[in-house]
C-alpha cells in the first residue's frame, strides 16, 4: 500500500528527476566522506603515536580538514537540491489538487467540510513536502551508508562484523511491534484535525449566531475539549515513536557493548591493534546510527502515507457532473425544456418528480413554493450544477450533457440571495463575469445594476478595495454589484434566486428597477417570496413537494383559486395587518 502510493507520487518528482539525480549523487559521496576520518584515526594511532612518525601529523590534520571542506560545499548542494525539489513538490501538488477541486461538482461540497478540503491542500502537502525534503533523503543517504560501512568492516575483520550484524533481527521486532501502532495513531489524529478545522470554519463564519444566544463560553468550551481530544491523540503517537526510537536506541547500544567487548578480546589476543579498534568503533556509529534513523524515518513515513491517502483521496473523487462534450455550444436564444426530469442527490430519493416545462426565449418564468419544495434545485439544473437521475434539460434544443460546460455557463447570469465578493476592488468583481472586460463595459454594467452612481461617489472609485479587508458594503450594495457582474458577459439566460429577499425596500426598489431592465429580452427565472414581486411574471410556477401543481400567469392562477392563491392571499393578509 505505502509502496503504491509513494509509486504514485513519484509521478509528480519525475519532471525533476535531473535534480533528483544529482541529489543522489551528491548523497553518496557525501557517504563516501565518512571513509577517511577513521582511517585517519587508526594511522593516527598505529603509525604516528605507537612510532613517533611525527610527520604523519600533518598528513592527519591536512586530512581532516580536508574532508570536512568537502563535506561543507556537498552538505550545501545537497541542501539546496532537496529544498528545491520539496518546494516544487508543494507547488505542483497544490496547483493540481486545486485544479482538480475546481472541476469536482457542487455535490463533493454539499458532503465535505470547508475545514477539511482547506486541511488536505494545506497541511498534508506539507507534511508530504517534509516527508520528501527531510527525509526521503535520509533514507536515501542511511541505505547507502549501510552499504558503504558494511563493505568495509568486513574488509577490516569479518568476525567483529558478524558480531555487530546480532542485533539486526531485534531492529526488525522493534519496527514491527510499533509501525502499525503508530500508522493508525497517525490516522486519527489527522481525521480529529479535520473535525476540528471543519467545526472552526462554520463558527468562525457563523459568529454573530454565538454572540446572538451569548454562547461564546460554550463553544470555548467545545474547542477545547476538541483540542483536548487531538492532544491525548498527539501524545499517544509521540509515545509510541519514543518507544520505536529508545528501544532502537538500545539495541544500538547492546550491539556496540558487543563489538567493543569482541573487540577488546582481540586486541588481548593480538588479531586487532588498538587502532583498528577505535577506526572500527567509529564505523559502528555509522552502521547504527543510520538502522536508529530508519526506525524513526519510519514513524514519518507512517503519517506521510496517511497524508497520501487523503491528497489521492480527493484526487481519485470523479465529479458527478463530467464534461466530456466535445460540442460547443453557440450564442443561444434562451430556450429552455425540462423534459420529465427527476432528480435527488441519492438515486433512491426524488427531491424533483417529473418535471416537466417548456420556456420560450425572453420569458420571466418565477417559481414559488414553500422552502424545500425544489425551486432552487431546478433552476441549479439549468447551468448543470448537478445531472437529472431521470429525463432530460434542454437549451435551444441541445441537451446540456452534450454540450460543453463552459460553452453553456458563459452564458448564464447568475444573482444569489447572498452574494459572494473576493478580496479585490469593485472593478475586479464585476470583470470576474468577463475577465477581458474594458473599463467602459464594466462601468455600462454598473450602470445596469444601479450602482454606477455610488461607485463614482466613492473616493476611489471602481479602484475601492472590498472584501475582508476593504470597504464594508451594505447588504444591497453587494447585491448590485454582484448583478452588474452577472451580466457583464450579456448572457441570454439570467437565475435571480430570492435576490431580494433580504432588502430594505429602499434597496428592493432599486434592485426591481435594474432587473427589470436586465430582463429584457433574456430568459429570466426569478425565486421569490415575496409574491409581489412577480406579478408581472410571464409564468408562475407553483412548485410543492418536488412537483410542479400549478402554473399561469398571475392573473390565472388567482382565478383558479389553487395554491398560489392560498399564497397570495396569506401574504395579503400579512400586508394588511402590518399596514
């Protein structure tokens, strides 16, 4: 499993693998600049003090420094290689998770929290990027040391080497005793930092609903047993990597107690000088170091392949919605067919039962109904948000699944009951509905929308920065701007769902004066509570349950004495009360 995904990810290194390469490279012969120094040690020792060679001094001393000068300039390219190939990993790996979440469906969101999607393209990329810059290396560089060390103390004395080679099996009992153990450790408390991310983003967002029923205690309190939570989860996974890491570390122990003791005895006997011995000793720091290392690589390649799990997790989620069409759909009239359309976001449950309409081109269709009854789920079918189950919609006759999305998108306006700004200016909001957009059509827009006026009143104009940071806008302010921005690109389809419905009157009236100009000669579908807003609809749709169970104009459906006359006569009522 760890080996298919670490397979995978290789895919993402392979443009650098000339960088990679040379990282290897540098890798083994910075190893290979561990040989000298023992051997430097034990000439030190057998050649220079045991015979008074004091000249060999400098040989030791020019020699020493001139290993580490090398080790210095290699330490640096090496340094630096692995930092750039982590860095372009995280780059790389980013842009395509993100790019991959901007094709993926509404659906993928409806059942994700922002908290968790935010947690993958965050911390688990740089958990993957520590993995590869820290110590995809280090195993690298430990697996060649290992290899380098083992050939030259069997050159040196294979019986000592047999010694030292003893406690390798507990090595491998020591990392199958804890490497799962710390795997699902790891698995946990990545899955509690989603929840907790998850519950922060709809907090953070919702804050003004803490504030209102005064439970900032409360969620205080919730946070921290949530974190509470993930710390005892934390501190089990840190345990359990101190215990594959101090038993490997006794074990090292154990096997120098055995090759020193060994060793000693040969020297007694005469088979090894003291030299060899101490040249010896400090090639049995490179072999257990490295086996030490491994074990406690291991512990992060665990949470590595975790994190792996959940990046590929949301690269392998297919969108519901695929665009496939190699059909590009032209400038379009507007019609619109729903042709015995059932839809639910589980086949076994319709939310949309056959529905069926036929929109001619200009038409202002308004569709009314109880919260839930389907409205905003049709017209979210339209720009193909989601796919029916059943049945088919129809644009100027082509089916939108054989059409290209972004073909049918471009030229779909669409005003949503709360707008959406993105850090940026005015200017920057309305272009994002076309992003060649001049300045004079970004201003005929603004005009459109009935905010020409207030933009200009404003010290810097369309330049005025909005959003988190920028200027604080009113509810309808927002609204209009973000109408100039949907028909910026003259769609011939325009969603206005419940646009108004939370306006001053002052604001409502404005609004109702730009749209009606906006809505001249488009295909329109107005969402409204507000009956009166309607009235002048071209045909009201009354949905119920997911059903279509009345349609007419205003007029008509008055006189038929049904359920939008139950509704109209209720808001009536409400009308004449208050006034």
């Amino acid at each position: 499993m760890a080996m298919s995904k670490f397979k995978r990810l290789s895919i993402y290194i392979k443009p650098y693998w000339s960088k990679m390469a040379l990282a290897m490279g540098t890798t083994l012969l910075l190893t290979l600049t561990n040989i000298p120094v023992p051997l430097l040690v034990k000439y030190l020792v057998d050649d220079v003090l045991a015979k008074g060679n004091w000249a060999g001094l400098n040989i030791v001393f020019f020699g020493i420094v001139l290993v580490f000068l090398v080790k210095g300039g290699l330490s640096f390219l090496l340094t630096y290689l692995i930092t750039f190939l982590g860095q372009r990993l995280v780059l790389d790996l980013r842009r395509q998770i993100y790019r991959h979440l901007q094709r993926l469906s509404l659906s993928f969101y409806d059942r994700e929290r922002t908290g968790k999607i935010i947690s993958r393209i965050i911390d688990d990329v740089d958990l993957v990027q520590t993995l590869i810059s820290n110590y995809i290396i280090t195993i690298f560089t430990d697996v060649v040391t290992l290899g380098v060390i083992l050939f030259i103390i069997f050159r040196m004395n294979w019986q000592l080497s047999l010694v030292c080679l003893s406690v390798l099996p507990f090595y491998v009992i020591n990392y199958r005793m804890f490497i799962q153990k710390i795997k699902s450790a790891s698995q946990r408390t990545r899955e509690k930092m989603d929840e907790i991310l998850g519950n922060l983003g709809e907090k953070l967002t919702g804050v003004s609903v803490i504030k209102a029923f005064g439970k900032e205690e409360h969620e205080i309190r919730l946070f921290q047993e949530q974190n509470l939570e993930r710390f005892g989860l934390r501190m089990r996974q840190g345990v359990l990597n101190i215990y594959l890491s101090s038993t490997a570390g006794l074990i090292s122990g154990l096997g120098t107690a055995l090759a020193l003791s060994f060793g000693g005895y040969q020297v007694f006997q005469g088979a090894l000088t003291v030299g060899g011995l101490m040249a010896f000793y400090s090639y049995i720091g490179f072999l257990y170091n490295p086996a030490v290392r491994l074990s406690e690589v291991n512990s992060m390649i665990q949470q590595g392949v975790v994190s792996l799990n959940r990046i590929f997790e949301i690269l392998d989620t297919m969108p519901d919605v695929e665009d496939k069409a190699s059909v590009i759909l032209p400038r379009i009239k507007g019609r619109v067919q729903f042709k015995n359309v059932y839809f639910g976001y589980s086949p076994d449950q319709f939310i949309l039962k056959n529905i069926n309409l036929d929109v001619h081109p200009g038409q202002l269709i308004a569709l009314v109904g109880h919260t839930g009854s389907g409205k905003t789920t049709i017209v979210n079918l339209i720009p193909r948000f989601y796919d029916p189950i059943l049945g088919s919609v129809l644009v100027d006759g082509y089916d939108i699944r054989k059409v290209q999305l972004n073909s049918l998108r471009q030229q779909i306006g669409i005003v949503l009951q709360e707008s959406v700004l993105f850090d940026g200016t005015i200017a920057d909001n309305i272009r994002y509905g076309k992003l060649t957009a001049t300045q004079e059509e970004i201003e005929k827009a603004a005009k459109t929308a009935n905010i020409h006026d207030f933009i200009v009143s404003l010290p810097e104009g369309y330049q005025t920065k909005v959003g988190k940071d920028g200027l604080k806008l009113s509810v309808g302010e927002k609204q209009r701007i973000a109408i100039a921005r949907a028909v910026i690109a003259d769609p011939a389809i325009l969603i206005m769902d419940e646009a108004t419905s939370s306006l001053d009157s002052e604001s409502e009236a404005q609004i109702q004066e730009a749209l009606q100009r906006i809505m001249k000669e488009r295909t329109s579908f107005v969402i409204a509570h507000r009956l009166s807003t309607i009235i002048e609809a071209d045909l009201i749709v009354v949905m119920d349950n997911g059903e279509i169970v009345e349609m007419g104009t205003h007029s008509e459906l008055l006189a038929k004495g049904g359920l939008y006359s139950k509704y109209y006569e209720e808001q009536f009522k409400v009308t004449t009360t208050l006034t």
